[in-house]
C-alpha cells in the first residue's frame, strides 16, 4: 500500500513549505445517512471503515439532539481522537484544520484533549502548531478561528483569524467545467483579508493523477509574479489602525459572499511593517488598476502626518521618483501608470517612527 499522506508530506517539506493535514471524521458520523434509508451497501456492516456509523444528524452542530439528530457516542468519539492521534504521530504536522461539526457539543471533552496532547508533542518536536475550527468549536485564543469560507469579515479582528477559499468558484476539488478564478481578484481577496489581521489559505483541486490543471499553475505563477514585486506589503505585516477606504462596503461578512466581493480602482487596503533604522513602513494595496494619482485619506483622518515624517514613496519596479504632497484631502501620490505592469499594486510609504498600529 502507499502512504499518500506521507509522501505528499515529503513533497511539501522539499519545497520548503509547511505541511498541514485536514481532519473531517467529525461529519463521518452522518455523511452517508442517506444510505441507511435505501437498500445500499452504507447498511452493510463490513463496509463500516468507508461509510462510518451513518446516523441521522442535523447540519446543525448545536440542534438538540433528536429521533433525526443523533449525537455520536463515545466509541466513535474516541475513534475520532486514536485516528487524529495516528495522524499527528505519523505525520507531525504544523497545522491542523478542522471543519465545522466539532462543535457539537459531544466533542468538547475529546477537542481538549487533543489540543493538549497536540501542543505539547510539537513543544517537544519544535514545532510551532496551529489548529483552525470553526462555529467556535475551541474557546477564543486557544487555537485560530476560521471566521470567513470563501469570505471575508467587515473590519479587523483582535487575534489571527484564517479566510479560505479555492482557485476555482465552484469546486475545491478537480472539475472539468471549473469556473477559475483571474489571479487579480485572488489577490484582492487576500489583501482585504491581512488587512484586517488575517491570514489567506487557498485550495487547489489536482487532477485524479496528481497532476495540477494547466490553468491553475497559470494562476499560482501569476500570483507568485506578483508576491515578488509587493510580496513584502503581505507578509510579516501587522493592521493598520485602519484597514482600508473605498466605496465597496463590507455589508455582509462570513461565508459564502466571494462573488459579491467586488473591489474598483477606488478601493485601498492597508498593512504596516515595523521596521529597522528608525523607519515603519506602511502599504497602500490598491485593489484595481492603477492610475495616474491616489489619494490615501487614511493620513488625514486616523493617522496625522506632515511631509517632513515620511521618508519616502515608492512602488515596486519603478525606477521614476514618485512625486507626492499631503493636504486637506489626504496624501496624494502621481505615478508613472505605464510603468505598473502588476496589479493589484502596492505603494510603500516610509514614515519615521512613530505609534501607526
């Protein structure tokens, strides 16, 4: 037999990535409830491993137990946790990320148990660990909240929160039909999200073979292309004391909204840097094309400067000074548009040091 998940966790650590595992045993216990209801190999007890106990359950984590929703029992509960335990000892991953039936509330007992025996064996390993829930399945702090499935939330959160979402609109696993999504939109996404003290986990679906689809190499070599030119703007940032401006409002927030999130040449997101030689630096993301002059409101209304604070103004990959001024309105940046050649792009003002979180 090959051990897929082990050679996939060979794969990812040869390219220098983190390895992380996806547990859903939890829904195992309903998942093929359907079956039990028709003549079908689900009701075949030799098939139990595949199908799991398949028992009546609603959608709902935390409806009241019923005829129609039957909470699982402790010897599944505790075959969840020995399979959980297996894979953590097997494959020592950075990250495990659960899906949303843990909270049902038979599962606390065995959540904190695992948690337990999950930090303190990556203690031991060196390993700094992250577990993601959802439907605050563990109590706030105590792991990372998965607050926005193909989503995003309207303001910044006080903690590290996950937003996920696919290469693809309608699938996260391979379709032949998949309605890919343009690199720029991925990356407005993902800037709306770190804005506002987030992180970004996107899916690809590879093919049956292994393969990845030719069109979402083109979208992760397009996304790579512009992490070199701005990459800087997303990693290792911290939030604004605002996240962005613009005339798109947030006015839903969670999950399930990704194709109403629809970002114009107006809308700007911030991070900040803290960085070294008496400088910060904050990042300007503007989320559509460029044009020849921005005006950041953000340095008039919650961050208050004066021209002889900033540094600097610059834009990845121009070599023309970028002229600038700060009046009523805000800071007011010219730029070369033609020389812009990725975007969404991202404008780099270096401040002297001051409290700008």
């Amino acid at each position: 037999k090959r051990d897929v998940v082990g050679e996939l966790r060979e794969a990812v650590e040869r390219q220098g990535l983190v390895f992380g595992v996806s547990y859903h045993r939890a829904e195992h216990w309903w998942f093929f409830d359907h079956g039990m209801r028709i003549e079908s190999d689900v009701r075949d007890p030799k098939y139990f491993d595949l199908y799991g106990p398949a028992q009546p359950a609603s959608l709902d984590p935390r409806a009241p137990p019923s005829k129609d929703n039957i909470p699982p029992n402790k010897e599944f509960l505790m075959d969840w946790l020995f399979r959980l335990v297996e894979i953590i000892e097997k494959y020592r991953p950075w990250l495990v990320y659960f899906d949303w039936w843990i909270a049902n509330p038979s599962f606390q007992p065995y959540l904190k148990a695992f948690a337990t025996y999950y930090y303190n064996r990556c203690y031991r390993w060196g390993i700094e660990p992250v577990i993601v829930y959802k439907q605050k399945a563990f109590e706030e702090g105590t792991a990372v909240p998965d607050l926005a499935e193909r989503g995003t939330i309207k303001t910044i959160y006080p903690s590290i929160w996950l937003a996920d979402t696919s290469v693809d609109y309608r699938s996260w696993g391979f379709i032949k039909d998949a309605e890919y999504k343009p690199p720029k939109i991925l990356i407005a996404h993902m800037a709306d999200v770190v804005s506002k003290n987030g992180v970004f986990l996107l899916n690809i679906g590879p093919k049956p073979d292994g393969t990845i689809p030719e069109e979402t190499k083109r979208i992760l070599l397009d996304i790579g292309k512009w992490f070199k030119a701005y990459g800087e703007s997303i990693y290792g940032v911290k939030p604004c004391k605002v996240y962005g401006e613009g005339p798109t409002e947030i006015s839903e927030e969670g999950f399930f909204i990704e194709k109403r999130l629809v970002f114009t040449d107006e809308d700007i997101r911030y991070t900040f840097r803290e960085s070294y030689l008496g400088y910060n630096h904050i990042y300007a993301i503007i989320l559509g094309k460029p044009k020849e002059e921005v005006t950041l409101k953000i340095f008039t209304k919650y961050i208050k400067l004066v021209e002889d604070e900033i540094v600097g103004i610059d834009v990845a990959g121009i070599e023309k000074k970028v002229e600038w001024n700060i009046d009523t309105e805000g800071l007011k940046i010219k730029l070369p548009v033609d020389e812009i050649k990725i975007y969404p792009y991202a404008i780099r003002i270096i401040v002297k040091k001051k409290h700008l979180t």
